[in-house]
C-alpha cells in the first residue's frame, strides 16, 4: 500500500513538473487578476490540478 | 513532424464562433391550454425562455403572434410589458377564451403562437420562433344523438343525457388592447402599457421619420443625430402642383364623408354667407378649404382602413397598414457605417498621438514648491521631534480636518508634477500625500465628477475605475494595501514608464504569493456571491488590460508544455 502510495507521489511530482510552464503562466495570470476573477481563477487551477493528478491512473492506464 | 505540426494545430486556442447576435431569439416556446389546470376558464398559455443574457441589445419586450391558421390568414400579435429580466427564466402570456372569441369568432380551435424579443430603443429585433400549436376545445358544443327503440321489453331506464351547460358568460376583452397596427405584414396589438410607456408614440416617430428622412428611428435618436439627413433644395414645379390637385380631386369621393364631418366643425354654424352658397359651390370649397389636409395624407406612404365593429365589439381596432421594406433599412444603415468610418479615418491621427510634454526640472521644482507650501507637515508642539508613529498619527489627524476642496487641491497640484516627480519632495510630504489620496478614496461619495477625475489622473486609472477601487479597499486587503502604499512605490519606480495602480497591486499580489501562496490561489471569501454574469466586475479598466497581457504569454507556455511532450515521446 504504501509503496503503491509513493509511486504515485512520484508519478504526480513528474506530472507537476511536465506541467510547470503552464502553472507558471496560470500564476502570473492569477497574480495580475482582483477580486473575484482572481478567486474564480485561482480555485479553478487548484481543483483542476488536483483531478489531473488523482486521475494519473486512469488516464495512462494501459 | 506530422505529429508534432498536430499537436501545435490542436494546441492553439482558436475563437469560439458563437452565435453573437445584437437580441436573442427566446428559447424553448410552448402553448397550453388550461395550463393551470383550470378547466372552465379556458386560457391557452404561451411560455418562453428568456436568453442567456449574452446579447447587445436585451428584449425591452415580447411580441407574441397568435392565429388560428397557422398564420396563413389570421395573424394577430400582441406584446407584454416587460422585457428581459432573468437569465434563462421562463414568461408567459395567456390568451383569455374572451380574447380568442373576440378575434377569432371561436374559443374552440386549433391556435398557433410564435414570439419574437424586441428592443426598441436599438431598433433591434429578434427572429421568431418556431411556431408551436394547441387544440383547444374549450365551449364547444357536445353532439347529442337521440335513438328509438320498438322492443316490447319495458326499457332500462337509461341514464339521462348531461345536461348541456351554456358556457359561462365570456367576460369583456381584455382593457389592455387598444390598437392593432400591421408593421411589416405583422398586426402589432398596443398594450396599455405601452400607451402608457410611449411605445406608441415612438413607433408612430419612428414611422413619421422613416417616410421623411428614410430612417426609422424616433425623434430623439434623429435629434442625436443617428440618422444623416439630407437636405435636398426642392424645386417648385406648377406642373407638379396642378397634377396633385388632380390626384386629390380624384380621391375626394373616398374622403367624402370624412371631409363632411370635418366641414361643420370648421365652418361656424351661424356663418350665413357660406350656407348661402349653392351644394355644387360647397363641393368646390370643400375641395379647396381641405386641400391641405388631403395632402398630407397623399404623402403618407400608409393605407388607412376603415373597419367596421359591432356594437359588440368594446375593443375598438384600427388596422393601419404600414409597408415597410427592409432592404432600403439595411441600404441606408450600410451607407451611414460608411460615412462614419470615413469620418473616423479623416480625423487626424496626431491628435491621438501627442503626448503631453515633460516638464522641464525648472518648472518641476517650481510645482514642487508650491505642493511644499500647500502640504503643512504636522509639527511638535514640544521640543523633542515626533517619532514615527507620532508622526503618522498627527498626519493622519491633519488630513482628516482637510476640506474635500483642500484634498482635491493637493492633488491637483501632484497631477501637475506628477505622482513619478514626488521623489524631489521631502518624504513627510510624500507621507502627506499618500495620506491624502486615502482620504480621497474613502470620501469618494462627497466627490463631484471632476474631483473623481481628478483622484482618477493621480492614480492613473480611468474616472470610472476610482468607484471600484474604493468599494474593493473595503474587501480586499491587496488593493487596501495598493492604495496605501501607490505613492511610495510609484517614487520608486520613477523610471517605469506607465507605472500605475494596477502595477502597485500586482506587486504586492506577487509579495502576498510568496508568503502565503494557498491563501492567494484557495480564497473563499465571498464566493458565494460571485456568477458568471458578473466576474471582473471589480476590476478596474487598467487591471483588466493588464490582465490580458498575460493570456498570450500563458498560451505560449501552454504550446512550449505540450511541444515537449509530444517531442519526449517521439524520443522514446
């Protein structure tokens, strides 16, 4: 289990870093955003970061 | 390569083509009878959905065509009196069996309905829907059969046939329909409301200017001058004149009794020299005496029908005809976009070009005078000098005893200098004035429109802008602390050209990130009142702009992320 564990921590901290262009813009966007826009924005990379990487499994299972 | 040139094609954001369109076509019609399940009053429901709310020119009503052939012959229209309210929230309109007997001669029948939304004050109207159908049998009469029997057999006592119940009394018309008006083939009903809104009056406006200027627009919009109105010298020709006079001549025996009528209110009873006068001379000067009043008529392009009601009818109607053709609408349109764009383009591009010109150091160190001798800096009333937060306190009591006037001439004399030329100014003063431009946002009620103007140019956003940042001081700590902190910021970025308040608040955005970065990116204050409808509302015109700097850089990121996967595996 907790080897099964650790290998999707690593499958998500390389899923991350393939993703880091993309996070770097989504940041400065969000930075240069206010008020609502910038929640609107911020919430929506969060939540789409975190079902892209619980669904690593699913999406490159063979 | 193939696959790669695929994945750039698929990566690169291409416009959604939505259907923008200036008023929507309402959504999802349909027809009812009884909807309410009430099934002696008889009511046949039109529903519709309103639109999405992604329009131009939103519905300021509906017009609700209503017929019992499908509109093949019958095709009346009636319009409610309000427009667009909620997205996508369902209206409805019900035709009362009264209405439909008072039309249609029956309340029982196959009716069809459609609806269009129409914004007036754009001249903008929709497609009609789809027509929708309902049959309908309220008040109709039930078959009755009657049947002999010879059998010797005492027949079963049969039960007894339902009576038959005269349909209640219809009651009057409805009161809100007061004219019918055909307007490009389409009988348009006027509502009391819109008599009492005007609605009448503009399209009678926009009918009169159409056949004088050849622009069906009302007299306001012609008034800001929507319409190019040509002025033509026209030529008075006697020939003309004398075939007019024919023409009246000629039309004078279908306005015979109107003509009549007219002639005993104009001429006084108790004028003994003109009854004197023979029938065929009265013929003569009626002809004469109304000749104008004819002409006008003559250069009405409108047929007028005289329809006849029975006393039974309480809902007079008046069908005017008014043949409109929409292609010259659309000619003319197209010439007056012409005409504007090639006025834009005279103008002469300079103007926007020129920029104001920089001080000269003499003139900048002559403002900075005049801002020191205007600010007074708060001094000790004891030897010792103020610490810093004494300080801050006294400069905080000082600005609060300033008049709105006096804060709005500390800030003009910034404008002058420049908020960027500050630095030469001692840094009380600066302290100062920053506690000035606080004071400004806070008061920003008690501003007239050019004091906002001139709050506006000291923080280099539009005039419109300062009312949101002062309701987003309130809120939210960034732009609280952008606010607090423009003048210091905008002295040290001297020499960042364009250097405004929405720089200052992505600064201290970048500064919040780093120390907190889950509370920047997972905020839940007031989320609940955010809709699609109004996000960015509270930005300011200058973040906005801003804002939209970064889309091209994120989108080229994305290309660069998906570029290397794609070459990672190639590779593999």
């Amino acid at each position: 289990m907790f080897k099964k564990l650790w290998k999707w921590f690593v499958e998500a901290l390389k899923e991350t870093l393939n993703l880091s262009w993309t996070l770097v813009g989504l940041v400065i966007a969000t930075l240069t955003l206010t008020g609502s826009a910038q929640q609107v924005t911020g919430l929506a990379t969060v939540i789409t970061l975190v079902v892209w990487l619980l669904t690593l499994g699913f999406r490159n299972g063979k | 390569m193939l696959r790669i040139c695929l994945a750039l094609f698929l990566l690169i954001p291409t416009p959604a083509f939505a259907d923008h369109v200036p008023t929507q076509t309402p959504y999802d019609i349909s027809i009812a009878c009884d909807a309410d399940g009430d099934t002696t009053k008889g009511d046949i429901t039109v529903t519709w959905q309103e639109s999405d709310g992604f329009e131009d020119s939103p519905p300021e009503r509906y017009a609700i065509a209503f017929s019992n052939d499908n509109f093949v012959e019958t095709n009346y229209a009636v319009a409610n009196s309000t427009g667009w309210e909620t997205a996508l929230s369902y209206k409805s309109y019900v035709f009362t069996a009264s209405y439909r007997e008072t039309i249609f001669g029956t309340t029982a029948d196959t009716f069809y309905a459609k609806v269009r939304a129409d914004n007036d004050t754009d001249a903008s109207y929709s497609e009609w829907t789809g027509i929708v159908s309902v049959d309908c049998d309220y008040g109709s009469i039930p078959t009755t059969t009657t049947t002999t029997t010879t059998t010797t057999v005492p027949p079963k006592p049969e039960p007894e046939p339902e009576p038959y119940v005269e349909p209640e009394p219809l009651p009057p018309p409805p009161e809100e329909i007061i004219v019918d008006v055909k307007v490009e083939g389409v009988d348009k009903t006027y509502t009391q409301a819109d008599v009492n809104d005007g609605t009448i009056e503009r399209d009678q406006e926009r009918i009169d200017n159409e056949d004088m200027f050849g622009c069906f627009m009302t007299n306001a919009q012609i008034d800001r001058g929507d319409c190019v109105i040509i002025i033509e010298e026209e030529e008075v020709f006697e020939d003309d004149i004398i075939e007019e006079e024919i023409i009246i001549v000629e039309e004078k025996v279908i306005v015979e009794e109107e003509v009549k009528e007219d002639v005993e209110n104009i001429f006084p009873e108790d004028d003994d020299d003109i009854f004197d006068i023979l029938p065929e001379e009265i013929f003569e000067e009626e002809i004469i005496v109304f000749e104008d009043e004819i002409l006008e008529f003559e250069e009405l392009p409108i047929e007028f029908e005289v329809i006849e009601f029975d006393m039974e009818d309480i809902a007079p109607t008046v069908v005017v005809e008014i043949p409109i053709q929409d292609e010259i609408i659309e000619e003319v349109i197209d010439e007056e976009v012409e005409e504007d764009v090639e006025e834009v383009l005279d103008e002469p591009i300079q103007e926007d070009v020129e920029e104001e010109p920089e001080l000269t150091e003499e003139e900048i160190a002559e403002e900075i005078e005049q801002i020191q001798e205007i600010v007074e800096i708060p001094k000790s009333s004891t030897e010792l000098e103020f610490t810093e937060e004494e300080f801050e306190e006294a400069v905080e009591e000082y600005v609060e005893e300033l008049e709105t006037e006096e804060v709005i001439e500390v800030l003009e004399e910034v404008n002058d200098v420049g908020v960027q030329n500050l630095s030469q100014v001692t840094e009380e003063t600066q302290e100062i004035i920053q506690a000035v431009v606080e004071e400004a946002i806070e008061d920003i009620e008690e501003l007239t429109e050019e004091q906002i103007e001139v709050v506006a140019e000291v923080l280099q956003v539009e005039a419109e802008d300062v009312e949101i940042i002062a309701e987003s001081v309130k809120d939210d700590e960034v732009i609280a602390e952008a606010v607090e902190e423009y003048v210091e910021r905008a002295v040290e970025n001297a020499e960042v050209e364009n250097y405004t308040l929405a720089d200052v608040v992505t600064e201290i955005s970048y500064e919040s990130f780093i120390e907190n970065p889950i509370e920047t990116f997972v905020d839940f204050n007031n989320l609940g009142d955010i809709t699609v409808a109004n996000i960015g509302d509270d930005m300011t015109q200058d973040q906005k702009e801003k804002a939209q700097e970064v889309v091209v850089p994120v989108i080229l990121t994305r290309i660069a992320t998906m570029a290397a996967f794609v070459f990672r595996r190639g590779n593999v």
